[in-house]
C-alpha cells in the first residue's frame, strides 16, 4: 500500500519506518525542513534504539523516502496517516492545532478518495472534526479512521512490530479487511470498534497505566511506615491475573510526553461534560507530590541542604531515552538549588536535553556516575539506567564526603548495600 505519515515525532517515524518493513510504499512528512534533511541522510531526530540501522535498510530498498511536501506526498498515497504532536495548553486540553491545520493542507491536496488515518492521541469526537475539516476542502470521497498508538518510547520498535493490541475505530465496516492487511504480520489481535471508542481507549488506557503508578507509589508510602516492602506486595498482588505485575514499580512517579499529557485531557475531557474525574484528579496530584520524597528523605539524612552537595544520577524520564520532558528529575534538581545545594549531575544520554531547558550556576555537569559522586554528601538516583547497577558501590562509599544514597527507583538489592558503609534509603521498603 502507498502511505503517506503526516509527523517525524516518535510515533510517525517509528510507524512510517515499521509500514515500511511491513512492505509498504511509505513518505514521512514533516514541515520541519531540517528535520527531513536530516532523516535523507539517515539521521533520526528522536534517540530511539535501533531506528537508524531500520531508516537506512528501508530508505536503500526503496520502500522509504521523506518530504517536507504535504500535498504531494498525499497526492502520491493511498492512506494518510496523521502523527502530528498534541501537545498540552496551559489549561491541560489538547491543542489540536496542529491537526486541524494538517487536516485542511489533506483536504486541498486530495485529487481523489483518501483513507485518513488518525494516531495521534486526539481527545473524543476529534476524527469527527477532521472529517467535517477536510470535507470543507475537498469534494473527493474519503473515509476516516481512529488507529491510537501504544509504543513506548526506548522500544518503540519492538511495540509496534508486536504490539499487544491494535485498535481501529471506523464507520464504514467496508475498510475493515483493510486494515487487517495494513496490519498484518504485527499482530492477529485487531480489535474493531466505533471511532469514539477507539479515541476513548487511548486516553483510559494510559489513564489505567498512571493510576497503578500512582497506586503502587501510594501503597510504597504506607509500606514504609508500617515495615512492609513495597517490591515484595507489588510482586504477590501481580500474581493475580486480574491484577498483573506490569506497571506496579514504586518510584518518583511518571513523567515523559503522554501520561501527564494525556491524564490532564481527560480530565479535561470528562469536565467539559460536566463530570469530575475525581480518581484521575487524585492520580496526578499524587504523581505530583511522589518526587518530592527525595527531597524529604535529603533532610531526614542531612537537615539543611544549603551548602550540601548533591549528585544526581539520570535526568530522563525513564531509561533508554534522551526525553527529558515532564521528567520528575527537573523538579527535584530545581528544589536541589533553591534549598542552596550545589547539584552534579550525569545522564548518559539525557544531559545535554536537560541543560537546553534548564542551567543554573549550581549545577556541574559530569560525564560519569562516579564523577557526579565524588565528594558529594548524597547520591540521588532518578532513573533507572542499567549502568547504574554495575557500579562498584564500595568504591562509591569511599569517594563521597559523607555516604548516602537515596534511591528513588529501587535498584539496588539488601546484599549489594550490605558492607558499603552507605546509608541507603530506597521507596517503599525497609531500611
Ligand atoms: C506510555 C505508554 O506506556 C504507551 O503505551 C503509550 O503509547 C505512550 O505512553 C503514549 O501515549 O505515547 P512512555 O511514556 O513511552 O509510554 O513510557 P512508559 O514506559 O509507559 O513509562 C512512563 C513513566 O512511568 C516513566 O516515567 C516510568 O518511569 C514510569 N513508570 C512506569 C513507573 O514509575 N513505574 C512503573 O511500574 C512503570
């Protein structure tokens, strides 16, 4: 099939790229120039694992190409799909402009019928709206289609090339075999539905996904007050399958570009029809608040962090990416510096994204683990990086001027601290 993929960002390019491998004819479109200059010389503008060997191999074999050229690559497929970003105003609704306007370019450009494709994360009744957007522009026939995205960013690749699940929300039951050939090979298990339904099952699942964090964090706190490990209940509750054991790791809570995004929207969503999600409210206040136990712990260690120095190790939301967006990392290192604290940090890859959005006289930026710890009072662990687990924590106790580590994403076992001489604090298990 020829398609064209309207968005470089994770999920167009990641989609374009697996359309691609799947055999299909595909043109990734971005209105960013550079962004397309890059990606012709096989460069990606997302640090995703794996994706450039994939960009060269289809882009080689003819099944991949790239322009800044909307109308002529719709002009030139069969399916449009839409992944532009949907990013959050200020009042946490969806900014959908970025659809609308991709939506009217579709519509001029059409020169026959279209089948337009929706991943983007589009709050309910949106595909509607691109359908009535587009008709204004065009009197070609075309058919619209809600197909959420699932992947994860870190594997991205592997999520979409066997994905759980694919959603795909239509009104026009013709379509159907379709898209299980578009499909196919990823997985058997399409699921079919209404449109609104389909855009529904996007914001309840990541909804569902960042209650259990919030759940899982909250049952951490009250573990650590009554002497259970929280690491021990996650693991006996997701024995039971209705619970499952995925998503059930205390932490600081989740950040990145779509949980905070997305729950905001649809509370947003349920408020402008008058119902208060009042569970979702909660998980996000709690989300809010769980990052700041690194703080609280700091001071029970320490007292005052003026004058403290302070390592921080991982700024990314979650390991194997350079995202830094939404990341807890940026709140703590903000309160690092307002208490007074001298902050050295490292991230394998997510420094430099980091230090784009926010520097500070107190920051020193270090380019190793043991760099960021060397005569520092405290070691903060944000994310759960693999190479911080290979650290030799004797050699890390010897080279900080007073030996505490705090961390925020349960790494380290009871035998690999034992002997250190660290203090150790982790979340939701006994000291
Ligand atoms: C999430 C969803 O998992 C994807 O299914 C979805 O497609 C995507 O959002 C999206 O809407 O685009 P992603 O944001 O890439 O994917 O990252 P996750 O791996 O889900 O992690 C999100 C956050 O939750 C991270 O900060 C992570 O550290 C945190 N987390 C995750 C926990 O604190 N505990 C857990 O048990 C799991």
């Amino acid at each position: 099939m020829k398609l064209a993929v309207i968005g470089t960002g994770y999920v167009g390019l990641v989609s374009g790229v697996c359309f691609a491998l799947n055999g299909n004819q595909v043109i990734c479109v971005d209105k960013d120039a550079e962004k397309i200059s890059k990606l012709n010389q096989m460069e990606s503008p997302i640090y995703e694992p794996g994706i450039e060997a994939l960009i060269e191999m289809n882009t080689q074999e003819g099944r991949l190409s790239f322009s800044a050229d909307l109308r002529d690559s719709v002009r030139r497929s069969d399916i449009v799909i839409l992944a532009v970003g949907t990013p959050s105003l200020p009042g946490g609704e969806a900014d959908l402009r970025y659809i609308e306007g991709a939506a009217a370019e579709i519509g001029q450009a059409m020169e026959g019928y279209k089948i337009i494709m929706t991943k983007s994360t589009v709050p309910v009744g949106t595909n509607e709206k691109i359908r009535q957007i587009i008709s204004t522009h065009t009197r070609h026939p075309f058919d619209v289609v809600s197909a959420p995205e699932f992947l994860r960013e870190g594997s991205a690749i592997q999520d979409t090339l066997h994905p759980d699940r694919i959603i795909v929300g239509l009104d026009n039951p013709a379509l159907e075999p379709l898209m299980r050939e578009l499909h196919q090979g990823f997985t058997d298990n399409i699921f079919v539905t209404d449109i609104r339904s389909a855009e529904m099952i996007k914001y309840a699942s990541n909804a569902f996904l960042a209650t259990k964090i919030s759940f899982i964090n909250e049952i951490a706190n009250i573990c650590e007050k009554v002497g259970a490990d929280v690491t021990e209940v996650a693991q006996g509750m997701g024995m039971d399958r209705r619970i499952g054991s995925s998503f059930l790791q205390a932490g600081i809570g989740y950040g990145g570009s779509c949980f905070p995004k997305d729950t905001n929207a649809l509370i947003q969503i349920a408020g402008n029809v008058d119902y208060e999600f009042k569970l979702l409210e909660s998980v996000v206040e709690v989300n809010k608040g769980q990052r700041f136990m690194i703080i609280s712990k700091l001071h029970e260690s320490l007292g005052s962090l003026r004058g403290a120095v302070i390592g921080v190790w991982g700024l990314a939301f979650k390991p194997n990416t350079d995202d830094v967006r939404e990341a807890p990392a940026r709140e703590i290192v903000e309160a690092l510096v307002a208490e007074g604290a001298t902050v050295k940090l490292y991230d394998p890859i997510a420094a430099d994204n980091f230090r784009q959005q926010y520097d500070h006289p107190q920051l020193r930026w270090c380019g190793l683990p043991e760099e960021a710890a060397a005569g520092s009072d405290a070691i903060c662990l944000l994310t759960d990086w693999s190479v911080f687990k290979d650290i030799d924590l004797h050699g890390l106790a010897e080279s900080m001027r007073r030996q505490v580590l705090i961390d925020g994403r349960n790494v380290y076992s009871k035998e690999q601290i034992e002997g250190t001489g660290l203090e150790y604090h982790s979340v939701g298990r006994p000291q």
